[in-house]
C-alpha cells in the first residue's frame, strides 16, 4: 500500500509514528489493547490483546530492521507471537522524502 505525497519534513513524520498513531490505525472492527508498545527501533516490542474477553488472542512483534537517511526511512515488524490464523507476519513500513514532500509505503 502507498499513500499520496503530502507535506511534511522527515523527521516529522518519524517522530509521529508513536504510541497514539498506532492506536488510531488499529482496525474498528477488531478491538485491541495495546498491552505494550516501545517503539519502532530495532529491538522494541509491540504487544497487543485481540478480541474480547473471554477469547483473546495474544500477538507480539520486534521491530527487527530499520534505516534512516536523507531520503527515507523504514523499519520491519516481524511476528513472534501471532493468533491461530497467521502462520508468519513480516510487515515493512517505508516512509519517502522529496522537496518537502512524504509518502508512506507499507507491505506484507
């Protein structure tokens, strides 16, 4: 998935990817409890509590890549914990700089 250019410095939208962008992007349709969010750095987990009580499936991730420079930056989820209908989960997310300008890319 690619999104349009819009204006924004790099390191603006790098610091913007943070705890309550990532609660906002969580689909409506399946409630999520962020049990744990450290960031986006390598190293940093994401833990989450899918569904409602009683059947709740648990999904953790480690950020396992990133890159940063003039032009972009990217980092890598990689599931460790996932719920019963995903066997893997590798999850790049791409944001681009050019004249001012950001896009953000992400795929499965």
């Amino acid at each position: 998935m690619q999104s349009e250019w819009f204006n924004a410095e790099l390191p603006s939208v790098k610091k913007g990817f943070n705890l309550s962008l990532f609660k906002a992007l969580n689909p409506p349709w399946m409630p999520t409890k962020v049990v744990r969010f450290d960031g986006c750095s390598p190293g940093d987990v994401v833990r989450l509590k899918l569904g409602l009580w009683p059947l709740q499936l648990d999904w953790v991730s480690q950020i396992t890549e990133e890159k940063y420079d003039a032009e972009a930056w990217y980092f890598v989820d990689e599931g460790v914990v996932l719920p019963f209908f995903l066997k893997k989960w590798r999850h790049l997310h791409r944001v681009e700089s050019m004249d001012g300008q950001c896009r953000v890319m992400t795929r499965h």
